[in-house]
C-alpha cells in the first residue's frame, strides 16, 4: 500500500481545523477552555456512532498521507498508537565523533547558522535513504526491510506492523519534524518500507490559528487532544518515545486530560496513558557522507549571510581539522571486546554515558617530532596487557594497562597508561584521579587482555561559525571563535 499526499494536508494551503480555544490550548494554565470544547465536541458525538465530515476533515489536516482507506469509524477505534521517528522508528544520524563537542553544539542549534541546523537540514535525513528501492513498486515486504537492516528499528517495527493490521486501532506516526521541509523525504521513506500508517503528522504551525507552536511538545499535545476529542470513545493510548523527558511530559499531559473530564465521566471514559520508554538508537552516516553534509551547511550559511546588509553580515562559517590528541590508537575490534570484557553497556544509561576504549593517550594535540621518534615513529606498535579495573562513584570507568617485553618505551599523560572506558556526559576526564580503588587483573582472569596499539593522531573537525548577537541600535557584534588548526577547502 501506498503512502499518498493529502489534498486536504496541502503543505502551504489553509486547513479546515476549527476550535473555540485559545492559541496556548494544549498548556495546562488554558485548560479550562480546552476542557470546555473537548467537552462540547464529545457531548455532541455521543449521539452518532460518527462525526461530522468536517470534524474528520480537520483531524487529517494534521496529516501529509491520506489513510489507504477513509478515517476509521469513531465507534471502531478502541486504542491510539503513536509512534514518535527519530531514533524511536527510525535509526537518524546524528552528529558523530569526529567533530570537537564545540562544533557538535553548533551543529545541533537550529539558529547558529543560517538556514537552521542539523534537524532543518532535508538533505541528512534524505542521504540515507537507499536509491534502489526509488521506482520499485513491485517488491515484497521481506525484500523492503532487509534493504533497511540498520536503520529501522526492529522492535518498534513489529509495534507498527500489528497496530496497522488491528481494526480497532488507529495507527499513528508523529514527530517533530518541520513539515515544510521533511514531508517529501518522510513520505518517500515510508514508501520504500511500505508502511501505511493512517495519519504521518509532521510538525507545522497552528492548523486553525496559524500561529507557531514554541516547542515540539506543545505542538504533539495540541494534536493528541484533538485527536481524542474524535476519537471520543477511545479507552488507551500507546505513545512509544525515545526521550525520558518527553515520555514525562507525556505522562502529566495524560493525568491532566483524566482529570479534566473526572467530573463528568458520562461525556467520555477515562483514557489509559500507556507511555513507552523505548531506548533511544541511531546509527552515523559514513564519515565522508557526513563532511559533505556539514560542507553544504556551511556553504547555504555564507551564501544566505552574502545577501544581508554589511553591517548585519556575520563572518564566513569555516571547517577546520587539527590534531586532538596524539595516543596509542586501539583497534576497534580491540574496544568492543573491552567493553564486553567488563560489561558496560549492559549496566549503564547509554543516554546519559559515552563509552570511549579507543586509545591510550600520550599528549593532548601534537607531539614533538623528536617525542614521536623516540616511540618508534607513526604507526610504531605496542603489545599491552590489562593489570587492574577502577571506577569512581557513577562517573567514570577505567582500565589501566602496562606494555609487554622488556625494554619497551612508552610515554603517556598518566604515570600508569589508563585507558578511560565510559564516563557520564556531564563528568570531567579529570575525575580519572579521583579512583582510588583498583581491582587487580590477572592473567586468566575473564577480565584479562593483551592487545596491540598503534602510535597515531587522532583528527577532530572544528566548524568556525561566530555567534551573531544584534544590538538595539540596529548593528551586529559578533562572538569570534579561536581555531588552531588547518582550513578545508
């Protein structure tokens, strides 16, 4: 089945959807407005197993696909699931490490550059779609989703897949996604797959008012309850979120809706909220698909700035590279089995930790040519084996090592050659010093291991794009940022 654009969600056009509310419905300090035409809507359908054709009209004004078949029946609809997209279905990349975490920031800010940022990019998003499925209509299910082995997430996948096939539930995918920008993309990605979701909604302005929602949850909130004042007969919600933050939101939004209609339970039944924590999941593009990606940013920045007045116009965006550390560089296959070795992964909130085990650092940047020949050069290798494990509090995991053979030089930032493993985002590397329990290793130990490492640099790209601050009196300053480093063209 295929996923079709709207003529009533036309991206541009004005929307049917009406209400007798305020432009701040969905937060909680209006609610009793909100609550007073939920109400009206609910009374006035109790009477009719389904609404008025304009009242379906306006829920999918919310959406960019038309339903296979017309919006189910309000008596038909028992349970509502909404799935969010990004790394909840749909495995999105994000910025990778090979960018410093300054240029991560900029990146990530959709008002740092001009033209926005990563997540009001098309173009990302559009870069990882597989251009062999573009014209094939004729290809199984199977053959769909063994195209899409690393982007969509399985699990959530199956959640869909049975949603779509229950009549009594009406399947929903919803995101925060610039409608605007990303409709095209959305729609063609769900094409490949063949997903036929009844309503895609994508994050747009005020359907009825016109107004900007101020953040994305508002704008989710604002049409789950429109959604239920249809579907006035629903008795559970499946919302699946990626985002401890949102799921909360979500939760609250849920107990509130209950309790505005706790008076008259006669008008509609009480809603079970059932929020679903799912474990956020992305997957990178490939590194050089990634530069061209930020290249293009970056150039649709200077252009955009070459068109403002002088005086308003910010310095040219520049992407750098320079030397982050000089290290024993660990192979990856080396760093996945430390981190099974001492089973990290499986303990830790992988939102809240990032996991390193790539490397044994010598010097932060360069080292002297003199220094690098003393280790044997670049590319020198070094045999190391695993002597004792240390933590401190839940902060920072390490390992420390020592080189195998007698007469073997090595020189690195700690006295013993350390080997961080994982650390909360939020910790300094410097708590490294505050261990002060290690666990010996030996050899036959689970946690033993002798490994090689190589002496290498490791590269770090640095974006150079001056925060733009305007002044009352109708002039610019600019934040410069000091880069040290080699330009790329």
């Amino acid at each position: 089945m295929r996923v079709r654009i709207s003529r009533l969600a036309s991206i541009d056009g004005p929307s049917p959807l009406r209400f007798s509310t305020l432009p701040n419905l969905c937060i909680y300090e209006h609610w009793g407005p909100f609550y007073r035409s939920v109400v009206h809507r609910t009374r006035t359908r109790a009477m009719s197993s389904s609404g008025p054709s304009e009242d379906a009209a306006a829920v999918l004004a919310w959406s960019i696909a038309v339903p296979a078949k017309p919006l189910p029946a309000i008596d038909q609809i028992k349970r509502i699931c909404i799935i969010d997209f990004d790394n909840t279905l749909y495995r999105s990349p994000v910025p990778s490490n090979i960018w410093e975490s300054s240029s991560v920031g900029i990146l990530k800010d959709k008002d740092r550059l001009l033209g926005g940022g990563w997540w009001q990019t098309p173009s990302i998003l559009d870069a990882t779609i597989d251009r062999r499925t573009r014209g094939l209509d004729a290809i199984s299910e199977v053959d769909r989703e063994r195209r899409y082995p690393d982007r969509w997430n399985k699990s959530i996948v199956d959640i869909a897949r049975r949603a779509e096939q229950n009549l009594h539930t009406l399947n929903v995918l919803l995101t925060g996604r610039n409608r605007k920008l990303f409709s095209e993309t959305m729609l063609r990605l769900l094409e490949n797959i063949g997903f036929s979701f009844d309503l895609v909604v994508l994050k747009q302005n005020h359907p009825q008012l016109g107004n900007e929602f101020a953040t994305t949850m508002e704008f989710k909130q604002c049409f789950i309850s429109t959604l239920l004042g249809y579907y006035c007969q629903t008795e559970r919600i499946s919302i699946y979120e990626d985002r401890p933050g949102h799921s909360r939101q979500f939760r609250d939004f849920g107990d509130e809706f209950n309790k505005a209609f706790a008076r008259n339970p006669l008008v509609r039944p009480r809603v079970r909220f059932d929020v679903i924590q799912v474990q956020p999941a992305h997957r990178d593009l490939d590194p050089l698909e990634e530069i061209k990606q930020v290249k293009f940013m970056l150039q649709r920045h200077n252009k955009m700035a070459q068109t403002m007045d002088y005086s308003m116009r910010p310095p040219p965006a520049r992407l750098f590279k320079r030397v982050c550390h000089t290290s024993y560089m660990l192979h990856p296959e080396t760093t996945r089995t430390l981190l099974v070795k001492f089973r990290l992964k499986p303990r830790l909130n992988t939102r809240e930790v990032d996991f390193f085990g790539r490397y044994i650092p010598i010097r932060m940047g360069k080292c002297e040519p003199s220094e690098i020949e003393g280790l044997g050069g670049m590319g020198a290798q070094v045999q190391f084996e695993t002597v004792s494990f240390g933590s401190y509090k839940d902060y920072i995991w390490a390992v420390r090592v020592r080189p195998i053979g007698s007469g073997v030089n090595v020189l690195t930032i700690d006295a013993t050659p350390t080997i961080i493993l994982a650390k909360r985002i939020d910790a300094p590397e410097s708590f490294l010093q505050r261990i002060e329990n290690w666990e010996d290793i030996h050899p036959g130990d689970p946690k033993y291991l002798r490994f090689f490492a190589t002496v290498g640099e490791q590269l770090r790209l640095q974006i150079s794009a001056p925060k733009i601050t305007f002044q009352s009196s109708g002039g610019c300053a600019t934040l410069s940022v000091s880069v040290s480093g080699k330009a790329i063209e």
